[in-house]
C-alpha cells in the first residue's frame, strides 16, 4: 500500500566552511510509519534530521511537509526529541511539560501526556533529580504534548540501560500503533530493526541505501552469516573461495550454500567448535554498506 | 604538579582559541586606561564650584573671576542656577554685572561660606543673598543612584547570563523547534526581569527611604513609569549583548564594558556638572543617565512628565531599537 508521503526531502545540500555534511539527498517519508535514518559518525544523520525539523538551514535543497515548505504549520504538528536537551532549572516535570504545552495551539492535556509516557510517580520531581530513563521520558513527554503528526526522536535510547531502552522502545511502539510518523536515528540496529518500517543509510553525507530493513537484507545479504573466533582462523583459509569479513575480535562469512562452504572450511582445517550460524541483521547490512574501519 | 600543569595548559588553550574572548581581554584594559585618563586627566580639579549669571564668561569683568582652584560656570538662567545652589551642585551663585555685584550663598554648605570669603576678600561691597529652604544631602542625591545602580547591575547580567546559559545548555535549540518566536521569547524574558526589577527596587525604596528618611517632592505614579521605561531599556540593552553570543567571558566582558562607564558616568556618585561637554555628551549615550537624571528631577524637585519627557522619550526609543536589534540578531543555538 503506498500513502502519501507526509516529508520529501529534495537534492538536499548542508556544507560548512570545512566540510559537505550532506551532499545532495532525496527521499520521502510516507505518513503512520516509522523511518530510520542511520548511519556511522559523521555521516550526516544528525545535519539531515535537524534540517528536516526546520532548526538548521540547508545550503540547497528544500524539505516539504505534506506538500508545503517548512513553516508555521510543520511547527505546531512536529514533535522534536533532541540527542542531548537540558530544561528550564528548578522545574518540576509536571511543570516542564506545561511549559511546552503553553507554546503549542493545540494538543493534550498535560496529565494525559504525564500519563502516556508513564511519568505519574514523578510528575512532582525536581526534572533535574531524574535517572537517564526518566529524563527521555520526560523529553519524549515534551515531544508529544502538541499531539503531533511527526515525531522527531534523534538517538533517544543513547546512554540508557539495557531496561530503560526497552522501556522506551514499548513507548516508541505504543506512538505507532496510533499511525503517528516517526523519524527515528539510532546507532543500535537492533532499535532500527525492531522499530522502523523504512530506513536510509547514510554515509560520508550520501544515502547508500534505502528500503524496508528486511527488503534490504534480502537484497545485499544470503541467507545465512558464519561466525568464527578471529583467533581460531587460520591466516591460510583467508585465500578461500568465501566472502570473508572482520569484525572485531570474530571473522563473518556469508553464504548462501551453508553445506558447501562448511565442507570448504573443514577441508581447510578450520577448527569449527565455535561456528556460531545465524540470519544476517541491520548490522551487518550496516557494516557492509558503510565499512568497519574507525571514523576519524 | 603534572596534573595541576595539564589542567592549566588546558584552560589557557581554551581562552586563547576563544578569540572573541581574547580580544576583548586585551582590549579592556587599554579603554579603561583610556578612559580613566579622559575622565580624571588633566590639570588638578578645582576645590569649588562658582555658578555666575551670564550667558558667557569674561575673566576680565570681575577680580573675583580670577581667584585659582575656582571653577566657575555659566548660569544663563537664574531660578535653574538658584535650584543648583540650593542642592549644593555649585558652592556659590554669583551676578557681577550688577552694581553692586550680588552673591546668594547657601548657608548650609561649608564649601559656599569658604567660598564666601573669597568673593568678599576681591569685592567687600558685595551683596548677600541667603538661600532659603533645606539644602539637600549627599544620601538623598546619591538615593536614586543606587536605586539605578543596582537595577542596571540587575537588568544587565540578570538578563544577559541567563540567556546564555539557556543557549549553552540546549534550551533553546528545544524552544526554537516549536512554534516561539524569538521575539516571543525575549518579550517573556525581559517581563519577568522587569517584574522582579519592580518589586526589588520598591522594597529597596521603602527600606532606604524609612532609614535616611526620604521624602519624595514629585508624583509617585511619574516615578513608577520613569522605573518601567528605565529597567525596560537596560534589560533590552543585556538581551543585546547576550543575544547572539555563546562565551561566558566574552559576554561577561561586554556587560562589564557597559556597566564601568555606566558607574563612572551616568552620576551614580557625583555630578558630571563642570566635566568637559563631550565626557556629558558621552554620559548621555547611556540609559542609566537619562533615568538617573529623570528620577532625581522626580525625586528632588518635584519635576512633572513635561520636564522629564526628554529623558522619558529617550529611553522608550531605546528600549524599542535594542529589542528590534536584538530580536533580529538572536541566535538560538550555539554557531
């Protein structure tokens, strides 16, 4: 089914006095979706989504929203959840998210926002006195008091516990099921994967490549991904027939003859005690697209 | 050591890639050293203040005229030059071109009965005229200065800081993603300072005036509106600075670059009476004189909205460039 897109983002162009952070991209965004934009540091996802939510501008290009240039309408039907946002000292949280409430024309009421975002217990706290999961519930509280069309989650889940993400991932997912657009940028594959219907990847400020995440695995990837201790493998069976790949401290193969190429890696000695055989995730569609080498 | 040494090497490379910052530092000195040497310069101050009623003065006219450590000033003007003896800006009032020459001296300044003997030692024939009416105290001169004072000091920092603060944490990149217009934004800001400004100088006035004993001789309603205009100016003028800056140094420099002049010119402490013209005219540039100016006129002699109007009018068109200016200069996120 193909809805219309709620953003198109058109030849857009972001450079600096010493850089091209984003150099001359176009995609659209359909509306009720989820849609990721990922990519390694520095490939331009952060420059991207600021423009998209008319705070930066851009060098050339435009962004549309529902057909029309960025203006005063997109401001009252965007909500914006920032990589790093502080708030207004001395503030309760219930007095944070009635600031923000108090600059849109229309959306919910406070305590409805307080209690979608489950913050009850903690709408009398001091905002400043709250744990890092709270804090992005709070900031994501904020992004939602204007009831918007699109929410704008830039990294929302960085820095919190392995609780606390999924915490807000359920939240995230709970955003959805109302069909509001969302365009999330997130360095874990596994959010990407979980939460978006359509990504982008972004390197060195160029899209290479765009789709549903599991449309592009199928397309980039074979079935099946091995993984092998880097220690265990031979310096010999790198000459092998295999599509081989470093990752840190394991070597991925990938392959869509899972027997073959286990009979070649036997054939070559290669100790198999520690094969680990999986499906092939946004990672490492991720690394393949955009390299494993560390970004200056 | 080594740590001290590398927190030390780190600092000094931030100020130093800090431009803006360092500029300013340097800079700083040398205007106040500068300035020092306009304002204080120059040959000895004379010891007292002669107001003489003429349009020009001619040395030759009178053996008085030529008495040393003497400043003598033109007073075209007689009831303005009267009101100024009576307060104690000049020593002595003096009409030479009358026979015989007449003085009016008030009695109740120590300098105006020394300068006395001076005029009676070149002219016995001279005329007496007492001043009637209660001499002004220094304390009830120097009252509407601190109440400037301490409302500059207020408006500028109080204001200016905290708009930094708000743009180097990030808050404000979070409020210019919603519908806030930065003129919104700085409205809100400056009525709030205003607010507290209101309160805090009213508490001071009641306090100070119940202490020294203060009656005020114009219209308390005058008053409040002089207060409004004044802080609204000087709250413009701290958003101005702070509008588009992300460097606590710079800014705080800047803030200094207006106050110091503002302490040491706009009459907080002394009259500018007698200064040369342009050090008057460079005091005029600043918001804190017209308001000083204005609320003693109030406060001291009664004076209405007409006498005060200049001053009035002054600072509202101040307060309305440096808003538009800071409106359109504002800078939401750090550049």
């Amino acid at each position: 089914m193909t809805t219309a897109p709620i953003l198109e983002v058109r030849d857009l162009v972001k450079e600096y006095p010493a850089a091209t952070a984003v150099a001359g991209i176009s995609f659209s965004v359909p509306e009720g979706i989820c849609f990721g934009l990922l990519g390694p540091n520095g490939a331009g996802k952060t420059t991207t989504i600021e423009i998209m939510e008319g705070i930066l501008p851009q060098t050339s290009g435009e962004v549309r929203f529902r057909g029309e240039p960025l203006g005063a309408r997109f401001r009252e039907a965007a909500g914006i959840l920032f990589q790093k946002t502080a708030l207004q000292d001395f503030l309760t949280v219930r007095q944070c998210i009635a600031l923000f409430r108090g600059l849109y024309s229309h959306g919910l009421d406070v305590e409805q926002v307080i209690r979608l975002c489950a913050l009850e217990k903690l709408a009398s706290r001091d905002a400043r006195k709250l744990s890092g999961g709270q804090q992005q519930r709070l900031l994501l509280a904020i992004a939602l008091v204007n009831d918007p069309a699109v929410l704008f989650l830039d990294e929302p889940t960085t820095g919190l516990d392995p609780q606390a993400r999924r915490n807000f991932w359920e939240l995230v997912q709970s955003i959805k099921a109302q069909r509001k657009t969302i365009i999330l940028t997130t360095h874990y594959m596994e959010e990407a994967e979980l939460l978006c219907d359509e990504i982008v990847i972004l390197d060195r400020g160029r899209i290479v490549a765009q789709g549903p995440p599991r449309q592009l695995l199928r397309e980039h990837f074979a079935e099946v991904l091995l993984e092998l201790p880097r220690h265990e493998f031979p310096q010999r069976a790198r000459e092998l027939p295999l599509k081989i790949l470093d990752a840190s401290d394991r070597v991925e193969i990938t392959t869509d003859d899972l027997e073959g190429t286990l009979r070649t890696l036997l054939a070559a000695q290669v100790p198999l005690h520690n094969l680990r055989i999986r499906p092939a995730n946004l990672e490492d569609l991720f690394l393949d697209l955009t390299g494993t080498e560390l970004r200056p | 050591m080594r740590r001290l040494w590398s927190v030390l090497h780190a600092r000094n490379l931030e100020f130093l890639r800090d431009r803006g910052t360092l500029i300013f530092t340097l800079l700083l000195p040398v205007m106040l050293v500068i300035g020092m040497g306009f304002v204080f310069g120059g040959p000895e101050r004379p010891l007292f203040k002669v107001g003489v009623l003429t349009e020009h003065i001619d040395k030759k006219t009178h053996p008085f005229l030529g008495e040393r450590y003497v400043d003598f000033v033109p007073e075209p003007v007689a009831t303005t030059a009267l009101h100024k003896l009576t307060h104690q800006q000049i020593d002595l009032l003096v009409d030479l071109e009358s026979r015989p020459a007449r003085y009016w001296v008030n009695t109740d300044s120590p300098k105006g009965y020394i300068v006395e003997k001076l005029l009676l030692a070149t002219d016995p024939a001279a005329q007496r005229q007492p001043v009637t009416g209660a001499a002004l105290r220094y304390v009830d001169w120097l009252f509407p200065g601190i109440l400037g004072m301490n409302m500059m000091f207020s408006c500028l920092f109080g204001v200016g800081y905290v708009v930094l603060r708000y743009r180097k944490s990030g808050f404000l990149k979070r409020l210019h993603a919603t519908p806030l217009t930065a003129f919104e934004f700085l409205s809100a800001q400056v009525l709030s300072r205003l607010l507290l400004i209101l309160v805090v100088t009213a508490i001071l006035y009641a306090g100070i005036s119940a202490i020294i004993g203060f009656h005020n001789a114009g219209n308390m309603a005058l008053l409040i509106l002089l207060a409004v205009i004044g802080a609204l100016s000087m709250i413009a003028l701290g958003l101005t600075v702070a509008a588009r800056f992300s460097s606590e140094e710079l800014v705080g420099g800047l803030l200094n670059v207006l106050t110091w002049p503002m302490m040491l010119l706009s009459g907080i402490w002394f009259s500018l009476e007698g200064s040369p013209r342009w050090v008057q005219w460079v005091a005029h540039i600043f918001p804190l004189t017209h308001l000083l100016d204005a609320a003693r006129a109030v406060m001291l002699d009664g004076a209405g909205i007409v006498q005060i109007a200049p001053n009035l009018l002054f600072l509202a068109a101040m307060t309305l460039v440096l808003l538009a200016f800071g409106a359109w200069s504002f800078r939401w996120r750090i550049d």
